[in-house]
C-alpha cells in the first residue's frame, strides 16, 4: 500500500486539532458572594492544611524544647556539676554575659532541625506530597 504525502492543510488542520485537545480549559468563575468568595479562598489556598501545620509545628517546637531543657541539659550537666547551663554567664572585661538561655535556644534548634529533616526524607522516601 502507498502511503499518500498529506497536504499543508491537512497537517495544519491536524496540528490545529492537537493543539485544541491540549489547551486547558479555562477556570471557572469565582462564585460571588462574600461567603463563597472566602470558602473559595480557603480552598485554593489550602489554608486549613496550613493552619494544622502550623499548630502542630509550634507544639513540636515546645515539645522538643522541652525535651532539652529537662532531659539533654541535665545529663550535659553531669560533664560539669557545678555549672547549671541555663544560667551559665561569662564574665570579659568585667562585663558579665549571661549565655546559658542562647545555648539552651541553640541546643533547641539544632534538634528540632534535625527532627524536621528526618521527618521530610522519612516523607520524600514514601513519596507522600
């Protein structure tokens, strides 16, 4: 069987009808009214989802900080007895600096850090988005 060369027409009404099939239809109108405005808003912008994150974001923050303070702090502390480091100070020039309370911050951020990253490739390994 010969295969007949298609015309430029022909291609160009193929590539016409290709390119209908791959153009999105367009979004449809947000509904009026204030209530279906922001029930729309809350749904494209998945503000619940981010509401919850962040609720449980901030209650891990305070669970890990406590974590450190009571637990970590206080067997760092077996190093040095003498010294509680929440109220470490450091005196330079007669100027006494008190650091404690940052590094207790730091300690904090590092293991919530740490927390969070493996909570992201424990998620990026399971393919959960």
């Amino acid at each position: 069987m010969l295969l007949v060369p298609a015309s430029n027409d022909d291609i160009l009404e193929e590539l016409k009808a290709i390119e209908k099939l791959l153009t999105p239809a367009p979004a449809p109108p947000t509904p009026k009214g204030f209530v279906n405005e922001f029930r729309a808003f809350l749904d494209q912008y998945k503000v619940l989802g981010l509401a919850v994150a962040f609720i449980l974001g901030v209650y891990l923050g305070n669970l890990v900080k406590a974590l450190v303070t009571d637990l970590i702090l206080p067997i760092i502390g077996f190093v040095d007895p003498s010294t509680n480091l929440g109220t470490y100070t450091v005196k330079v020039y007669g100027q006494t600096f008190g650091i404690g309370d940052f590094l207790n911050n730091v300690i904090t951020f590092i293991i919530v850090a740490l927390v969070i990253f493996l909570i992201v490739k424990l998620a990026t390994r399971s393919n959960v988005k």
